[in-house]
C-alpha cells in the first residue's frame, strides 16, 4: 500500500513539472496584472506573437527615454509598458490594435488615468525630433504658404483679427477731430497768404497714416503738407545716401520773392525758410486764443522739419505736424532715384511712368554728419506717391473694392505699426526704441509687396500666414542692418550711422519674444 501511494505521488508531480523546451515566464512588473484569460492564444494565432523574452524589455515606469531611443517612442508616463509599438498606434486608435499584440497585460488604472490626463484617451507618440532650424528662429519666408509656422508661433486668424478691430478708428471721433483739423488748417492757410508774399501761394497737401487710412488706434495725430511751388533749381547731392540735397536756384530774377532765402553762396537756406514760416504760424495762432478752439505750439525740436500745433487738451489732444515743402514740377527726379520704385511686377510699368511724371517736394531737413547736423539741407519726399500707393495697393484694379477679392496688406502694416507702438509703450522709448517710426514699417511694407507681389500672396483668409512672413522680412532686415529706402535705393534706414546695433538687437529681440509667446504685448491695448 505504501508503494502504491509514493508511486501516486511521483507521477503527480511529473504532470505538474515544466517541459524542459518551453520558454521562461517573463517576470511582471510592478505596475502589471497577470495576463487576461486566453490573451496568448489570441496573439498566437495571428502569427504577430512577440519573441521570446520580449517583455522583459519593457521598460521601467520611473526611467526617461534614453536619446538613442527610436524616433517616435514614447515615454512610459504616456503608455503602458506591453502597448503596441510606435507604428501600431493608428491601429490602436481605430480598435484594431490587439490584434498585432502579444500576451495583453493590463496597466494599473491609476497609470491609466494618469496618461489620459497627460496626453488623451489614447497614449500618443512622442513627436520626433525637428530636423531643420524652427519656423521662427530662422526669420527667412519664401512665400504666403508658411502657415506651418504661424501655428508653431502660436499666431492664431482671430486673435489678429480682435487685434484689428481694436485698432479700427471711432467714425464719430474720426469726424470731428477731421473736422477741427481743417478748421484749423483752413485758418491757418487763409491768415499765412494773407500776411507774407512769400508764401502766397502755399497749397495744402495731407500726407501720412490718417490721409493714407492706415491710421490706428485713435485720430489724434495728422501730418499736413504746406507745398509752394518753385522756380527751376538745381539739386546739389550732400551726402552718399542721395536723400539730402543743397538746392540752388537755375534762374534768379530781380525781386524774387525767395531772394531773402538766399545764402551768398546762392543755396536756399531751409533753416531760414521753416523759421520764418513758423514764426507766421505762432503769431496766427496766438491771435486764435480767444475763440473756442485752444492752439498751442510745440518747442522747435532740432533736426525736425515739422510745426507741431496741438488742439485740446489731453486726453482728447489732437497733434498736427506741419511741414512746409518745395514743389519741384520742372525737371526729372534724381539720378539716385533711378533704381528705386520696382513696382513694374506688383503694379505694373504703366503705374510707375504715371509716377515719374509727377513732381517731386524737398522738405527742410537735416543731413548727419557723423555726430553732427547738416544745416540748410532738403530732403526728397514722396508722400503723395506713398499715399496712392497704399491707397491703391493691389496688381489688380478691384483689389479690395466692393466687389473685389479683398487682401490683408493694410492690415499686416497696421499690426506692425500697432507692435512698434506697443513696444515704445511698454518699455518707454528705452533701449533706442525711439529711433524706430512709423516711416520704418511703411517702407519695410512696400518692400514686402514688391517681394510678393501678387494679390493671392496676400488673401484676407491668410492674415495670420501673411502678417508672419511681413514679420520675417522685417526681421530680417533689422539683422542684416540693411532697409532701403524704397525710392532711393542708396539710402539705408537701417544703416549703423542711423541706427546702432545695440538698438536694432534688442527690438530683434523683442519682436521674437512676442512672436515665440503669442502677442502678449497685444494684451496691453486698452
């Protein structure tokens, strides 16, 4: 009987004891539950079952991906250790994902909850690694079709566009403070002709952001030209930029009203011009106290070639600069001229003869030499083909009429102006901001349209696309330290005798941290 038992027992333990050929159990992990009934067999059978040994692999819940790890694995805070591989994850996410699995081990719930917290539902991949430089940081567009890298900058359509509308001038305000300003001017104009010959015959040319309706955020500031026409002069070039010029009288009849301008050299003395001008103004002005429009004058400011008259009292103060100007109809603009205004592929060769044959202004501005100031130089001015420019900015006829396809250039000149503005605000004109304008963004805008010149560059749907790529090129020429003027190619507004590098880096850096952080300079705007 004692045989027969020990017997029982040997062959019960030969039916529990392993084959030797069968592979060990991988060990489990702290975080896993035993395999769900029947998953080996289902794995099996669909001839995708993972090697032997496989799960011993897998990878610790506490360790960090190494960086030789394959592009697109993912970490295990966001899947569980025994999911499918990086390529399996479509079919994951289409329910078919267990079908290419081996053994299912469940993940522990409160991991579970954990990735669906971090990343969804669905475990995701990790994103590969960029191959090329970022969207933003290599400041270079080709083209309208860079929304990638508006996304990456975190530029959204509607957050522009709320901008935008915050920037919309008031109708009512608008009229009135227009309203005051022609009041003004009409008064102005009337009492100069009036009072001194020599400016009898003085016009009135509105130039600037109101007049070009690029204006934004309030009507608070009009530049006003006062032109006069002049006899034949000859231009004399000062300086390397062709900007800035002597002007010199062909033909100088006996009782010349402009005689008492004259240097003995025979140069026309703007100095002397603006300041006999101003002095007119101050008097008109000071007789104009007791009505109920209050006038003040602004102290000359050196090198300025305004008039400032201001209407009001802040807030509600309206800034008027007015400038006086040198008509010149009867001879061909200058040699330095001759390569700028390359609008033949945007608005077309017919438009840039129109162009040419209007006259040119010269306007009483100083010329820098070195540290120093140039008296009794001129400056060219196109303000009036500027205004037309912006004022009729598409290849084709109809661009933004009534019933024609509309574009965002005006638009991406208005955030870029509104961006400068803001950032003169927030940081108080330190660090040189002050030595960036208005005139800055404008001819960086033209550049822009003559770079892309078509209408379809420049959708209203792509205003976040569009106003990205205005900004690369913007950057760009900040870091190159190089912005022509758009009529004279030879005068660089962003040359380091205008602008030092110090200044031009830390706008750079500041119009990237905006960038790279979604505007938050916007969110300042009242």
């Amino acid at each position: 009987m004692g045989d027969q038992c020990a017997a029982a027992r040997r062959a019960r333990g030969a039916r529990k004891a392993p084959s030797q050929s069968s592979a060990p159990e991988p060990p489990r992990s702290h975080s896993a539950k035993p395999p769900a009934r029947g998953g080996g067999r289902a794995g099996a059978g669909r001839g995708d079952a993972r090697p032997p040994g496989e799960h011993a692999k897998a990878v610790n819940p506490r360790a960090a991906p190494s960086p030789t790890d394959p592009q697109g694995a993912t970490s295990a805070r966001s899947r569980p250790e025994t999911g499918p591989a990086p390529s399996e994850l479509g079919s994951v996410r289409s329910g078919k994902g267990a079908s290419n699995a081996g053994p299912s081990r469940k993940a522990d719930p409160a991991r579970q909850d954990s990735a669906r917290r971090e990343t969804g539902a669905v475990p995701k991949t990790k994103e590969p690694p960029s191959t090329g430089p970022p969207a933003v940081a290599s400041y270079c567009c080709t083209g309208a079709d860079s929304s990638g890298a508006v996304r990456s900058a975190g530029v959204g359509a509607p957050r522009l566009r709320d901008v935008l509308k915050t920037l919309s001038l008031g109708r009512q305000d608008t009229s009135e403070a227009a309203e005051r300003v022609n009041q003004l001017i009409r008064t102005l104009v009337s009492a100069i002709r009036a009072r001194e010959s020599t400016f009898s015959s003085i016009d009135i040319l509105g130039t600037g952001s109101y007049y070009e309706h690029v204006k934004i955020s309030a009507p608070n500031e009009f530049d006003v030209m006062f032109t006069m026409p002049a006899p034949r002069v000859k231009l004399e070039q000062c300086d390397d930029s062709g900007a800035f010029y002597y002007v010199r009288l062909k033909r100088n009849p006996q009782g010349n009203e402009l005689d008492k301008f004259l240097h003995e050299d025979g140069t026309l003395a703007a100095c002397k011009m603006l300041f006999a001008l101003r002095n007119i103004i101050k008097e008109i002005v000071k007789s104009m106290t007791r009505t109920e429009m209050k006038v003040t004058v602004d102290k000359k400011k050196a090198g300025s070639p305004a008039i400032t008259l201001r209407i009001g009292n802040p807030p509600m103060e309206i800034s008027v600069d007015i400038i006086l100007a040198l008509e010149v109809r009867s001879q061909s603009w200058p040699a330095s001229t001759q390569e700028g205004l390359k609008i033949e592929e945007w608005l077309g060769s017919k438009v840039k003869q129109e162009y040419k044959w209007k006259p040119i202004y010269l306007v009483p501005k100083h010329a820098k030499d070195g540290r120093a100031l140039k008296e009794d130089t001129w400056r060219l001015s196109f303000s009036h083909i500027e205004k037309d420019m912006i004022k009729n900015h598409g290849k084709t006829k109809t661009c933004c009429e009534s019933k024609g396809v509309k574009c965002c250039r005006k638009s991406c000149l208005k955030l870029l102006k509104h961006l400068l503005d803001q950032l003169k605000t927030k940081d108080g004109n330190r660090r040189g901001l002050d030595k960036f304008c208005s005139y800055h963004a404008k001819t960086a805008f033209f550049q822009a349209c003559v770079l892309w010149p078509d209408d379809k560059q420049w959708l209203l749907t792509d205003l976040e696309s569009c106003f990205q790529k205005f900004l690369n090129f913007f950057l760009n020429c900040l870091n190159n330290a190089k912005l022509p003027h758009f009529f004279i190619p030879t005068h660089n507004l962003f040359s380091r005798q205008l602008i030092d590098k110090a200044s031009s880096d830390f706008l750079s850096k500041e119009i990237k941290y905006e960038i790279n952080n979604r505007f938050p300079i916007f969110e300042l705007q009242n």
